[in-house]
C-alpha cells in the first residue's frame, strides 16, 4: 500500500489501489490526495485550512483552495500494521513555513479493503497564535465517471471535451432529515447541481459547490453526514462525516473533476473557530470513504456497514438482539403508572419480548407538567404507590431486562438542580445561561455536571437494576456554548467529546448496560454516537403508513442490527394494519409498543408470531449487508423493499402503500443470479402474499393483492 514512485516531477508517496487513490509529493513540496487519471492537477492539497489572516485563495462558497492547504509542505510518512493482516496507519506529516501549523494526516485502511478512514492533528509550532476557522478532515480530487474516462482513452479530440466535462455521468446522493421523516434520500446529475461554466472563457474554477451540513446541537436535524457520487457502471464514492457537533461536506468541480472535502464544524457555518497558541493542538473528527468499483449504492453500504461494526465498541447487545417492547408510542405517551403498565408487561412478557422499557413520565409528580422541571429523575410517588421498585421487580420476574428513559443532558428551568448545579456546568452564551424549550443544557466538560449524571446512573443500574438506557435528546441548543474566550462552536464539540466520554464511562463501570441512542426520533444519529451506543431510534413517527420509507433506508444511517423501528398495533387494527406495522422491524431492531393486552387472540398471535419469526431471523442481522432492491425509497413511494444479503440466507420486505398500477412487483437480486432459490413467505400469514423466483434473470416477483400490506421473504439457495 505504501511507497515511492519518482517522476520527473513528483513522487507517490501512498497508494491504495482498491480506492483508487494515491497521495503524491509535488515538486514544490506539498501532498495532493485523490484518483489523478490522465491528469495530475485533479488533485487537490491532502489538508485544507482556513485561519483569520489566512483564508482562501479564491472566493467563494468552496473552502478548499486554501493559502495555508496550498503552502503546507511535506515531512515525513511512515505506516504502522495495527493488527496481524488487518488495519494499516499511515501518518503523513506536512508544515506550514509561514505560520509554523503543522498537520499529521493520519489515513487508515486495511490490504484489500475499500475504505479510508481519516483525521488530522493540527499543532501550532509557531511562534505567534493562530486562529482556526475551519480544516478538513479528508479532501480528494480527481473523482470522474466512466464515461468521461472512455473518452479521454478513445482519442485526444475526445479527451479534450471530457476533461471540461468530467462530471458528466456522475449521480449525486444525500438524504434530508427531519421529525417524523428520517433518511429521505435523494438523487441528482451532478451536473445538474454543479453546472458547466466554459472554464475555457474565464480561465478559472467556479466559486460555488454542493454541500450540505449541519446546524445546531442536532447533528441530524436536516440532513444525514452521509452522501455518495455513482455513475452507470456501478462505481460508487460514499462518505460519512462522524461527528455530533458540526459537520459539512462539499463537492464540486476542479480541473475537469470532481473533487470531495469533509469538514467538521467551522466558523461559518457552526460559529466554530479555535485559537491555537504556540505548542498547543487540535483534532478534527473522524471520517470515512467508501469506494465500490461495481454494485454501486448497495455495495458501498454493505462496506461501510462493515466498517461501522468496526469502529463501534463492542458489545453482547449486537450480538443477542433481545425484543423491546415500550411503553410510551401510541400507547401510555409519557404517563406511566403502575396499574397501567404491569398488565403491558404481562402481556409483552407473553409476547416474548426480552427487555421492558418504562419510557418518559416515571418522575413526573408536579402538577404543572415534567417537561421544564426535569433533572433529578427520582421517581414519582404518586405514579408508583408501591415504588418504583414494585414494577422493576415484575419486569424481572417475568424474565425481561428492565429499562427506563433518561434525558441526561437538560436540566428543566423549573427544576431545583437549575439553581443549585454552578453556572459553569450549563451553556452559555455571552455570559448568559442558554435556555431552548423550557430546559438548560448540561455541559459534561464540568465536575459537578458528570457528577450528578453518573450519581443517577449508578443509583439506576447499581441500585434498581436498570438494565436498559433510553438516552433522549430532545432540544436544538443552537451553536454551543461560550466558556471564557472559547467559540460557541468549539464549546459544542468539547461537550459532544466529553458526552461520549461520559457514555463509555457508564459501559466500562456496567458492561451489560444497554444504551439507546435517540434525539426526538433520529436527529442525532451519526457515528460519533453510535460508536459508543448500542442502539439508535429511528423515527417518533406514530403514522404506520409513513414509517415504511424511514424504515427501509434505516441502514443507510445505522447498522440493521443498531435501527431500533417502532411497531405499534392495536386491538381496534385489522389483521392488516397489524401485521404491516410488525413487518417492518423485523430486518432490524424490534420496539414493540401498543396495547396488547387488550388483544384478542388472533390479534395477539400476529403480535406473537411476528416476534417468534424475528428471533429465528435476528442470528443473521448482525453480520449481514443490507441492499435496496427497489432503489432508496421516496417518501411518497407506493411500494418499497429493503434486504438483507446473509450468510445463509437472503431477507426481503417488501411494502405495498398504493392501490393502483398493479397487485404485484418484480425486482433483481443481483448476488442470487442464476441461483435455484427458494422464496418462503415468513411473515405474516395473513397477507395474502405470494413469491415467485425467476433463477435466470434472477428476479423475485412479491404479490400483495391488498393495499397497505407488506410482506418478509425468504430466500434459501439450492
């Protein structure tokens, strides 16, 4: 992977030919990163800097083309083997001989494998403060489609019309997010979003670029830190951003290519600058590229799910994938009492669930409401008559793991911890305390804040053998928070840091201890969280009509066996509209939720038999890739599918939300071409549902003769 190479005018000083990228020394001493092609100008600099007094050398909207990106100059690499046959770092040093910045790249990857995971350590070895605005984590160039390389190899009049327009042919993918409406992926010619601009006539780049990023304490309250370039021939470039305190990516155009920066937060964008004095550094978040040379989206996200089971802290909950039931969608909704909820445990005891979760609303005895006076999470006495204790007791003898929601992170206005906790443990900006919502925020950087969460914690697992964590996120903070002369931006990053800090505290003092990562549903649902989590919610959406899409893209956001989907029937449902809502957990991780126990038995045996059909499934989720035979699902699509290619066997639901254009759909499952399979509807029973295999052109046809019904297939080779 690793080398010299020496031209005339410059040498290679890494490679990664799966990825397709190299990192070359110029002659004037800086490193480009990216695929040059025919063209080594498509390069763009390995680390990208803006500093008050240091900004770009073009303006615009692009934050690549740096002064200090293109001063940085080479040092020295070297490449360490982390584990037999497995990860390899590279470490590539450069310096800035104007400000004295030094930057470490470090680029890790394994032989074979088609990921990068980068970062950057940023040190002031200068003798005058630098003031950071923003840095790259990871920027490449180069980046074109096959049809734009078939022309530049038929003949040089050919070439000269693909190098102005290499672009053409790429697609371009990102996913809004938003409440109630996760993973909303959509697609875009990138030439459509980044137009051509007769760069003959002028001479010069174009100012402008796509991007997308994130705003506020909600890494995910818009998009996902998530995107890909495809062309037609199955090539696929996806990255992820791990961060929950400001991200952002850009793609564009330079030199007849594309090019990708990654970003964590920045000035403009995140109010994020950082003054770095002499001998003092920085660390930008983690990120990641995929390369797939065939299969396009759905190869590209089988590596990086791969990857995030890599990067993640290992725990038995990946591996077991226990049954959840809830409490609170659409069935108690935050008000909790012991007479309501020991018939649910019965009930979600009988159903076969293995972990009862008693979710918000067990410390709310005020009169005025719990949402501004939490804090102390003590139970409230009226709710529990007999003690919290009493209900915890009945989970546990009825053979399930006992959980309970928490909102570690706010502290209600009302609350009493609100004026007894010291200033400097809440957000602030300009010298004021910050309030959204009736709550102020916790910063985990200070004592006395991770002190009273790790007292509450300990006194919950330790004490009332709480097994399960619900951890909710329910307020945008906004930038940050300002301690001294800091950033709001670069306050908000040292708390996201300490935050994660604090979670894998709890796990290493109780290793059994499930975390559930939530922010209203699926607003901060990155990997700088889900590395530490075990879980994460995907949606609060109560609309089981609406959930489908956000439950077929969920593994583009999480690993299957992390996308914990909500499944709520009721008694007053038919045999359809529950089945369809417990169909769709049933490739990921099951939160059952509703009042089963005011079921008839035909109604409960859907419920029971769906999670029985789960638990036969589950052993495979969490090794198998995930694929989209359908393409990513539209919000408003009438049919959907999502899959799982496993080691034994391959996995399909199959969503059916409209009632024209036909009763049934046929869709390729490439990895099967060819294969004898055997389809086998698993789930439901009562659907109605048939499945054809097609082994020559190795098609799946899925039959639903009614309308708002989805179905689980099974497929088994040989």
């Amino acid at each position: 992977m690793t080398g010299v190479v020496e031209t005339a005018e410059r040498s290679r000083i890494w490679s990664h030919p799966e990825l397709g990228l190299h990192a070359v020394l110029d002659a004037d001493g800086s490193v480009r990163l990216g695929n040059p092609g025919q063209d080594w100008d498509r390069l763009v600099p390995l680390v990208e800097v803006t500093a008050t007094g240091h900004g770009r050398l073009w303006s615009g909207e692009r934050f690549i083309e740096t002064a200090i990106g293109e001063r940085l100059a080479y040092r020295s690499h070297d490449t360490q083997t982390l584990r037999d046959g497995g990860l390899e770092r590279t470490t590539i040093r450069l310096v800035d001989p104007v400000t004295g910045l030094a930057a470490e790249v470090t680029l890790e990857a394994s032989p074979g494998a088609t990921f990068l995971r980068s970062r950057v350590r940023l040190v002031n070895e200068g003798v005058e403060p630098l003031r950071l605005e923003s840095v790259t984590t990871l920027t490449l160039g180069g980046i074109t489609s096959s049809v734009a390389e078939s022309a530049v190899a038929e003949s040089a009049v050919a070439a000269s019309s693909a190098v102005e327009d290499g672009l053409h042919g790429l697609t371009l993918h990102w996913a809004d997010n938003d409440w109630l409406a996760e993973c909303r992926w959509h697609r875009a010619e990138l030439r459509d979003e980044v137009v051509p601009l007769s760069r003959f006539a002028h001479g010069r780049e174009g100012r402008g670029c796509f991007e997308r990023y994130s705003q506020g304490s909600w890494s995910t309250g818009r998009h996902l830190p998530v995107a890909a370039l495809t062309d037609r021939d199955g090539n696929a470039w996806l990255w992820q951003i791990e961060s929950s305190a400001g991200w952002r990516f850009e793609t564009g155009e330079r030199e007849g290519a594309a090019y990708v920066a990654l970003f964590g937060p920045d000035d403009a964008h995140h109010q994020w600058h950082q003054l770095l004095a002499p001998g003092e550094e920085f660390h930008t978040v983690p990120a990641v590229l995929v390369r797939a040379e065939t299969g396009g989206l759905d190869a590209a996200f089988g590596t990086l799910t791969d990857y995030r089971r890599g990067i993640r802290r290992d725990h038995p909950d990946h591996r077991n994938l226990p049954v959840i039931y809830n409490d609170y969608m659409n069935t108690l909704n935050g008000d909790p009492t012991t007479e309501r909820l020991l018939p649910l445990i019965e009930s979600a005891a009988d159903a076969g669930a293995e972990v009862f979760v008693i979710d918000a609303g067990w410390y709310d005895d005020d009169a005025q409401g719990w949402w501004d006076s939490v804090g102390a999470w003590e139970p409230a006495p009226n709710r529990f008559p007999g003690g919290i204790q009493e209900v915890l007791d009945a989970i546990t003898k009825r053979g399930m793991t006992p959980g309970l929601w928490l909102e570690p992170e706010v502290v209600g206005v009302r609350s009493p911890l609100a004026r007894t906790l010291p200033p400097e443990a809440f957000f602030r900006r300009g010298g004021l305390r910050v309030t959204e919502h009736g709550r102020h925020h916790l910063d985990l950087r200070h004592p006395a804040a991770r002190a009273h969460l790790d007292e509450v914690v300990d006194r919950l697992v330790g004490e009332w053998g709480v097994g399960y964590l619900k951890l909710d996120y329910n307020i945008n903070v906004g930038p940050g928070t300002e301690n001294g002369t800091e950033s709001a931006g670069a306050g908000l990053l040292g708390h996201h840091r300490a935050h994660l800090d604090w979670m894998a505290g709890l796990l290493d003092r109780h290793p059994q201890l499930v975390l559930e990562n939530c922010g209203s549903g699926g607003l901060r649902m990155d990997y700088a969280q889900l590395a530490v989590a075990q879980l994460q919610s995907t949606s609060d959406q109560q609309d089981p009509l609406r959930y489908p899409p956000i439950t077929a893209a969920a593994a583009t956001a999480a690993t299957p066996e992390q996308a914990a989907v909500w499944a709520y029937p009721q008694p007053d449902q038919t045999f359809d509209e529950i089945a369809f809502t417990l169909t769709g957990p049933l490739l990921g991780r099951i939160h059952l939720s509703g009042f089963i126990n005011h079921m008839n038995e035909e109604q409960f045996e859907l419920v029971r038999s769906a999670v029985s059909v789960y638990k036969e499934v589950r052993g495979e989720i969490g090794t198998a890739h995930p694929f989209w035979p359908l393409g990513l699902p539209g919000w408003e699509d009438g049919w959907l599918a999502h899959g799982l290619r496993g080691a034994d066997a391959t996995y399909v639901v199959v969503w059916r939300r409209e009632s024209g254009d036909g009763t049934e759909r046929t869709f390729t499952v490439p990895h099967l071409l060819g294969a004898p399979a055997r389809p086998t509807v698993l789930y439901p029973a009562t659907a109605d549902a048939g499945a054809q295999w097609d082994a020559a052109e190795g098609q799946l046809t899925v039959s639903l003769p009614r309308v708002n019904t989805a179905v689980l297939v099974r497929l088994n080779a040989g």
